[in-house]
C-alpha cells in the first residue's frame, strides 16, 4: 500500500535524513523527487522543508527537537518500546527495538508502506556529524553497527537505498543512486 500525504496525493517514496555530514550533498541528489521526508533525530530541527515523519530511538529528546525546529510542519513523531517510560503523549511508539536510529527509521518507513525509501546523512563511515568540525569523526563506523544492518538486508533489498557511505557499499549492489 502506498503512504498518502497530507495533500491527499498518494506518495510511495520516503527520504529519511540523518545526522552525518554528508546529509546536504547527498539531500541535494534527491530533494527534486516527489517523496515524503522523514528526519532522524536532531537534524529534523534544521531541514527546510515539512516534515512527514521524526524519528528517534531518544523519545525524551525528540519533542524537545521539534520545540526547536526553525520550520512549520514537524509531521508526526515516532519512536520505539525501548525507550522507556514517560513517552510524551503524540508520539507514536513502535513495537521494535533493532539497533540504531536510522535501522528503526526504515522500519518505520516500510510499515507505514512506503515502497521505496532513500537513506541521506546516513553514511556510517565515521566521517563526523552535520555539525562537526571537518577533524571531528563520529563513533558510526564499526563492524557493530554494519553487522546489525547485514542483518536486514534481504528485507530493505531494492527497497531501501543509501546515496553514500559504507551501508551503501553494503546493501545496495546495482544502484541508480
């Protein structure tokens, strides 16, 4: 089934946008398709356009981010069992608990029947943060975290793809991207 937006108009691709530092080169190659947008933790609070979805694995920060989100239309708020009591009320919880954010985005994604999902920002190459200096890595780029994605690549085949990085390499093969 396809994800219709608030416009009415059915929309079967979801861009999910993540926090590492390629997040605005790889947005750029996709930004002009027609699809829904989902932002990965605090990256939501600075992407110029209305958001579909936030999700975060920190329930306790999210609604925080989207206080201070600069732009309208934060869409709807999402985490998972992990974390924890006290979720605040409007944040719709999910039933998994699969590793990282971005792991439990696509999760999301795929069950709220988007067809294709566009992974950007999500390089887990160690290459650092959005808003890290260019010397500054972040911890994003062991075996850990690629092993957790091995784990779902059959599911995420042709249904999930990643404009850079390591998990590209990994779970994309023949790619238009």
């Amino acid at each position: 089934k396809a994800a219709v937006a608030a416009s009415g108009i059915v929309v079967n691709n979801l861009i999910i946008l993540g926090g590492g530092r390629c997040v605005w080169d790889d947005y750029a190659q996709v930004r002009h398709n027609m699809h829904d947008i989902m932002a990965i933790n605090d990256i939501g609070m600075h992407i110029p356009e209305p958001l579909s979805h936030w999700y975060s694995n920190d329930a306790a920060m999210l609604p925080k981010w989207a206080a201070c989100r600069r732009y309208s239309g934060r869409g709807q708020l999402h985490t998972n069992n992990g974390a924890g009591v006290g979720v605040q009320e409007g944040i719709r919880v999910w039933d998994f608990v699969n590793g990282n954010s971005a792991i439990n985005a696509c999760l999301v994604g795929l069950s709220l029947g988007y067809k294709e999902i566009v992974m950007c920002g999500v390089p887990l190459d160690g290459s650092g943060w959005y808003f890290s200096p260019p010397w500054e890595r972040s911890g994003y780029d062991n075996n850990y975290e690629l092993d957790i994605w091995r784990k779902y690549r059959v599911e995420f085949a042709g249904r999930v793809k990643f404009i850079s990085g390591l998990v590209k390499e990994l779970l994309n093969g023949a790619n238009d991207y």
